[in-house]
C-alpha cells in the first residue's frame, strides 16, 4: 500500500472514502478508528489518518483525490469573499 492523502478533518476523510469506494479503488486508512476517537492536534503517526491504496490504483487515486481538493478550495473561497461577479464592461 501507498501513502496518498492525509486528510485535515474528519469531513474530508469521509468524502475521500467515498470518492474512492464510487471508483472501487481499494484503500486502508491508516489510524481512521484513532484519529476519530481522540480529535484535536495531530500529531504524525498518532492520530493523523492516513489514505493508502494500492501501488497499481495510486496515480488514479492521487488524480481523483486532488480534483475534489481543487473544487472544495475552489468553493471556499467562493463562500469566503461572496458571490464571484464578472467585472462590468463600460
């Protein structure tokens, strides 16, 4: 298996497990039960989940994964300044 994501909050880890379950791409969240139960800082391999994926599905999985990021920080930041208007033409 292949480190691919470690995830920054629960949420994501929820919607990463399902972006690759949708494309049955098998993965193992290293400390997905710890990291859960004792939330707060993270501190490396204690309580910070990890995604893994198999060698063969990683390229694919990274893709997939970095697409979704890209949206969700595309969204926020949307969200965060207001509604995104085109400049007015003169």
């Amino acid at each position: 298996m292949v480190s691919i994501h470690r995830p920054h909050t629960l949420i994501e880890l929820a919607m990463a497990r399902s972006l690759l379950a949708a494309h049955d791409i098998p993965y193992f969240v290293h400390n997905g039960g710890y990291a859960s139960l004792y939330p707060g800082m993270q501190i490396g391999l204690l309580n910070v989940p990890t995604i893994m994926v198999p060698p063969s599905a990683a390229q694919f999985a990274e893709e997939l994964l970095r697409a979704y990021l890209e949206a969700m920080a595309c969204v926020w930041f949307v969200r965060r300044i207001g509604s995104v208007q085109a400049p007015k033409e003169s």
